[in-house]
C-alpha cells in the first residue's frame, strides 16, 4: 500500500524508539495514511541519511540522540521553540526547505500539566542538566509561568550559558532564571525535571536530601528502567515521581501536527504504552 505520508525517526540507535508505533495509532484515531519507519544514521552519516530520505518524497521526521543539534544546522527555516533550544527533534521537507521544530518542551508541560495534573506556575523549579535535553525543554517551562527556575550542571559555565540563552524569554514571564552549583541551592523545590545523560547509562544522580518538597514532583525525561533509580529517589524524599513516557507521547503528537495539521488524542495512546512498558 502506498501512504499518503512518508515519515520516520533518524538516530543512533533506533532500532529500541517506540515512535512508530506511536505514530501508526495517531494515524488510526485520526484515519491518515502513514508509514513510519526507523532509520539508524552512523556517526557522520546524518547528513547523508537525511538527504536520502527527503529525495523519496518525505513529509518529515523526528529526530533522536545524538542528533538534536545537527538536525537544527541543517534547517533552512526554524520555529520559535527551535531557535531558543538551539536543537530540533523535528523536521518537515515542504518546498520552502526544511522546517526545524524542538516539541519536547510542549511535550513536557503537557504531560505534566494533562496527564499528570501536576502545577508549575508559581512553583520554583529545578533542572538537572544543561545539554540538549535540558536546551529543548527550559523555553516551555519558562512559558509555563514558575515562580523561578534554577539550572544546575555539572559544568556550571554550561548551565549559565544555557540561562543566558533564555534571559529575555524568563524576563517576558515574570521568571527568575539562573545557574548554580548544587552545592549552593538549598532544597524545597516544587519540581525538579532530570535532563541529564546519567539516565541514559541508568546511574544515580548524587542528590542531597531535602531538595525535593515533600509532596513535590519530579521527572525523568527518560522511561522504564534507565529512569528508576532517579523517580526512586524522588520517591524516597516524599515526592511524587514520573517518567519520561508521557512526554514522549505528546511531543510526538506536536510532531504529528506539524506535518499533517492536526494534534491527537494522547491520552488512549499514552494508556496503552504504559500498560505495554510495564508489562515488559
């Protein structure tokens, strides 16, 4: 069968990204034809990967680790949220050239915001990490109106950069912004998002305690096992803790209405994902 719409993931690896199936059951919901495939660019192949799939007629792609910042550089055109994360997990080929889009942000606030109920305006807020992941998620959190956001990395001078990138867009919202060593942030935090890579290799972040609020709420941009032991520190401070999976669901759906114009349901999609992960 030929799909009206050719899109995919490009990465390294993604032969694990559950974005196809999240994206076949947008296309179900909403009766489009879609086919979605997985394509693994090497090191130094993204370019090239890219190039390919646009030249089969593509309508557009997500784009994973490590190759956030690459898809940004090879955007004739950028949103908003693209240029102020410096990163793109999104592209749409249409004939005005490539469209650069960041969704996670939009996907974080929504998933904390819908799916999980949980406040952030006049919270002050917490972000571990200053990379890519922290880069794309800061501008939606600082629209979301918290009281303050403190940025923490392990090299401070990132995190400050990062701060310096979003100043006017915190000043805007009536946001205080700034970075500092964990050493000097006190604690009763509101919520805390961890954007850094030691979820990726399923470590333990070195956190003092007393950094959450009891009842406060935190967040791993990762899922399942590489977020666990991050979400049971959360836990063990009295906060309430979350995973990355609903993120994941709704930034997808900001892709999905970028290339095709209408935003999904996330809520069936994202209930049948976690029934699928934890029965893994």
């Amino acid at each position: 069968m030929s799909a009206a719409f050719l899109l995919a993931v490009i990465g390294h690896p993604v032969a694990h990204s559950r974005s196809p199936a999240i994206h076949a059951a947008f296309a179900r919901a909403l009766g489009h034809a879609v086919a979605y495939e997985r394509l693994d660019a090497p090191p130094g192949q993204f370019a090239a990967v890219l190039a390919a799939f646009a030249a089969r007629g593509a309508r557009g792609c997500n784009v994973t680790v490590p190759y956030k910042f690459d898809a940004h550089a090879a955007a004739a055109r950028h949103t908003p949220r693209a240029v102020l994360a410096g990163a793109a997990n999104t592209l749409r080929f249409d004939a005005a050239g490539w469209l650069a889009d960041n969704t996670d942000g939009a996907g974080l606030v929504h998933d904390l915001g819908v799916h999980a109920g949980w406040p952030l305006a006049g919270q002050r807020l917490l972000l571990l990490g200053a990379g890519g992941a922290a880069a794309g998620v800061l501008g939606a959190l600082v629209a979301a109106r918290p009281a303050a956001i403190q940025v923490v990395n392990r090299t401070v001078a990132k995190a400050q950069l990062l701060c310096q990138r979003h100043a006017d867009h915190a000043a805007a919202h009536g946001v205080a912004l700034a970075a500092a060593p964990l050493a000097e942030l006190g604690g009763g935090f509101g919520g805390i998002v961890n954007a850094t890579a030691s979820s990726l290799q399923g470590a333990e972040l070195a956190l003092p305690a007393g950094l959450l609020a009891t009842g406060g709420w935190a967040v791993d941009l990762m899922y399942g096992a590489a977020a666990a032991p991050f979400l049971a520190w959360a836990r063990a401070q009295g906060g309430q803790a979350r995973d990355g999976l609903g993120m994941l669901v709704a930034q997808a759906a900001e892709s999905y209405a970028l290339w095709l114009g209408q935003r999904p349901d996330t809520a069936p999609v994202l209930r049948a994902l976690r029934a699928e992960v934890d029965a893994a």
